[in-house]
C-alpha cells in the first residue's frame, strides 16, 4: 500500500510520486489496489491502445499490483520495470533514448535513469530525502526534479536540478523560498514552468532562466502542472477554475489566450503531455479523485477538442510521457 501524507494547503507534498491537493483542487492521484477492467485485451492477454496513434508513451500503472513504468504503442504494451518496489513518473529525454524515472529501493524516492528499452537502469540522486517528478532539461545534461526538505517544525518542496555528468546537485531557484514542484522546461531552455505556493493554494508559474525572474501563469490557486508545447509556444496545463475538479487548459507562455481544452465537467482531467506534433495532448481522467479509483489514459485533439479513449486497464494509469 502507498502512503500519502498530506500537508495543509490547496496543494500537498506527497512522499511518492507527485503533489496531492485537497479534493477540491489541482493536482495528482494515484491507485494502490486495481479497479475494474475496461480496456480491449490482445489474443496474448496483453491490454492494448483503444485509439490509434504515432510514437510512444510511457506511463505509470499497478496495474501488476504495485507501481511499475510501462511503454505503450498503437501494437503493444511493454512494462520496463518489474520489481517489488514503487516506479513511476517516467520521462522521455529529449533524443528519445532514455527515460528518467522515480523509485524507492531504498524506501525514500531517488531519481533514476534507464535505456529506453529498460535496461540499463542506475540512480542520480541518494539524498536520503524524496526526490521525484523529473524533467530534462533541452540538451539532455541534466534533469530538474522536486526534492522533499525536511525541517525541524515543517516540511517544504523545492526544485533542483541535478547533472547527469557528475551528479551534481544544485537548487534550480535559490531566491525562490515558497514550496514549488513539478517542473517543464521550454524546448529552447529559456524557461521553467512549475507549481508553485501562493498566499492560498497553487497556481502554475513560469521562471526566466536568464534574468531569474518568476512569474505566475494563472491567478486563484487552482492550476499546476504546466506542460511546454514541441515548439515551445503554448503550455498544456491544469485549472479546476471551470467546474471545480479540473481541466486541461492551454495558454501562451505569458499567460495569454487561455482556452479550456477538456469541457468535461463530471470528470476530473489531470497530467497533459504533448504528442511530438503538438496535434494531440494525453492526459489522465477519471469520474473519482480518490488515491483507489480507476485513472485512464484519454487523448484530445487540439485543434477540435475531439476526446478519445486511449488506454484504460485493470489499474490506475497516470503520468503519460509521450515521444
């Protein structure tokens, strides 16, 4: 069974995998038992895409039990790891070669990389503390992640970046002092957006790698988990502004021209990621936000906001990475 511990606020420092908010906010989930099973299975027994689609997507599931990373096609689905502790949150280099990842061995949560095959598999960071949520930086030298500190009378986020050279590990925003989590960098590495602590809640922000400046993409505390477009000109993020459960919205770097994506309102639509053409935007759905229910994988098209079903298996299926 997974622990969350929750903090006060909208948002919340999980000691797994990503943030937990309250259930009125914005932010992650996770299954530790399966649910029910809806997915089109393969003559193999294997559970299959229900929509076609080009490239890959990695993914989290436990869907075995515990929390594995698996590699989804529009042919097959393949699992890379296969271990009896908790993996997840996988994310693509930007060559698409390899694939940084969390796991706790352990029992504290270190960043890991692996081979795109799944072999190969070595940690980056042991701080003793829980390290989570990576995201490359553009050149593929170094990964940004979120690190858990730990201090005498409270707890706090922050992100770091550590470099896959020497495995340096520095904070990304020192002058930053509020929690913040779950970075993105921009194609060009101009910019990070990431999740940051408001007066109340949590709203998506954007820090200006040269000038160090840091800004809020939304206003209200109730977005998170901005994702960068291919090109860089739009950002795919979280906003329960709408319905109250939440949505996948896009937005201009500068907070421009936001638009709601999913106008779903009995659903809760969290974790977007870019398909390599910026024509389609996987997330993960589902009717609950309970840490037991059944999130799938569903696709929407940009340009139509055309939703499809894409992978749903007999457990919860989270944070898609798509190459």
């Amino acid at each position: 069974m997974i622990r969350f511990r929750i903090f006060p606020g909208f948002f919340a420092a999980a000691a797994v995998l990503f943030l937990l908010p309250s259930l009125s906010g914005c932010g992650g989930e996770s299954s530790s038992s399966p649910a029910a099973a809806s997915a089109v299975s393969s003559s193999s027994g294997d559970w299959i895409a229900r929509t076609e689609f080009s490239g890959r997507i990695l993914f989290q599931s436990n869907m075995d039990g515990d929390n594995e990373i698996y590699l989804l096609t529009s042919k097959k689905l393949e699992r890379l790891t296969d271990n009896t502790w908790q993996d997840g949150y996988p994310a693509w280099s930007p060559d698409g070669r390899r694939v940084a990842f969390t796991a706790n061995p352990k029992g504290y949560f270190q960043i890991f990389i692996m081979n795109a095959d799944g072999t190969g598999k070595r940690p980056l960071t042991d701080a003793g503390a829980d390290d989570t949520e990576p995201a490359w930086w553009p050149d593929g030298a170094g990964i940004v992640f979120t690190r858990e500190e730990k201090r005498r009378f409270r707890t706090r986020i922050a992100l770091h970046r550590v470099n896959l050279a020497d495995g340096q590990t520095r904070r990304l925003i020192p002058e930053w002092s509020k929690s913040h989590g779950i970075a993105n960098v921009s194609p060009d590495g101009r910019l990070v957006t990431f999740t940051g602590k408001r007066g109340f809640g949590w709203d998506a922000a954007l820090f200006e790698t040269r000038s160090r400046k840091v800004s809020f993409l939304d206003e209200g505390g109730k977005s998170c988990r901005g994702r960068f477009s291919p090109d860089g000109s739009r950002l795919a993020y979280v906003s329960s502004r709408a319905d109250g459960k939440g949505d996948i919205w896009l937005a201009a770097p500068d907070g421009s021209g936001k638009t709601r994506l999913t106008a779903r309102d009995e659903t809760y639509d969290y974790f977007p990621s870019w398909s390599p053409d910026g024509r389609f935007v996987v997330f993960n759905s589902s009717r609950e936000h309970g840490h037991d229910d059944d999130w799938r994988l569903m696709i929407v098209e940009v340009a139509t906001g055309s939703v499809r079903l894409l992978f749903d298996s007999p457990g919860s299926d989270v944070f898609p990475s798509w190459f």
